[in-house]
C-alpha cells in the first residue's frame, strides 16, 4: 500500500516571523516551514470555492508534517471523515490506510487507533474488505504476519471433501 499525494515539496525551514500570506489572514504563519504554510494556503483557497469548502482548522496545527497535512486536506477535499486519522499520533502511512478505508465505506473505527503499525491496520483493512469477522485478529499484540495468516486462513474455503466428512461424522 503506498501513499498517493498529488505533488512532492522539499525542505523544512521556518518561515519568517512577519511573513504572512493575504490568504492566511488570522492563523500565525510564523510557526509554520513554506511547506505548510503552502498546504494550508491550498486548504484556505478551497474553502474560499462555494463548492465543497473545506475547514482547514482540522489540520492547522504545527505538530502535523507537511505530509500528514497533505493527506488530511486531501481527505477533506474528497468530503471524507478525517476525524478517524487528523491525529499527530499517526504517520503519514497510517493515514493514508486509514483514508483508504473510509474511501472504500470501510469502517475504519477499527483499526484507525495509534496503537496499530500501518501492515497491521492493512491486514485488517483487506479483512474488511473481504467480509470477514476481523475481531478474530484485531489485535495489536499480534504481528501483521500473525494476523496475515489468520486473515488467510479464514478466506481459504474449506475442501468439498472436508466438508462430506464433516457432515457424515454429524448424521452418525
């Protein structure tokens, strides 16, 4: 699973104190690297949009990288909950699993919690998507290759054969 933004941007320094964009008018720019200070400027130019405006004030916040801004103001420009990953706790990778879920109508309120490493909430997440019964391995004490397994172990459907016994050894 790879993290889809939609450009790169490069570098951390801190803007100057009296720099402030005309768009960025009440929010102190000053605390913010270019980087950020450019994914909120993105973020406040779609809120100006009539259509599909979005608040800005989820990720505003220096705690967040520039690219877990990213991925926050992507998910609010796609009209997505990002209340389950607006969270400095996260990484960049977590989101971005998280936003997947919540793209595909998955209910992330399962995995989208901080004590998950992002293979875990993957194996989880496939397993939502799959249909299964995910609280058989939602577990951040299992690894994802324990999880993975089990994951497996209940898609692989159970042999014909299998099955005839089982129903003989029931009917004797």
């Amino acid at each position: 699973m790879t993290c889809k933004t939609k450009s790169r941007q490069k570098g951390t320094k801190k803007a100057p104190k009296n720099m402030m964009s005309p768009i960025a008018k009440g929010i102190d720019m000053s605390q913010f690297t270019p980087q950020q200070q450019k994914e909120i400027e993105l973020g406040l130019k779609k809120k100006k949009k009539k259509r599909n405006p979005i608040d800005v004030s989820v990720y505003v916040d220096p705690k967040f990288s520039v690219w877990q801004m990213r991925v926050i103001r992507e998910g609010l420009e796609a009209g997505l909950d990002v209340s389950h990953y607006a969270n400095p706790a996260f990484g960049v990778v977590e989101m971005c699993v998280i936003r997947e879920g919540l793209r595909k109508g998955l209910d992330v309120s399962v995995y989208a919690k901080p004590e998950y490493k992002f293979l875990q909430m993957e194996e989880i997440r496939m397993g939502l998507e799959a249909g299964i019964d995910v609280s058989r391995y939602a577990d951040p004490k299992l690894s994802w290759q324990e999880m993975r397994k089990i994951r497996e172990e209940m898609l692989t459907p159970t042999e014909p054969e299998e099955i005839e016994e089982e129903e003989e050894e029931i009917v004797k």
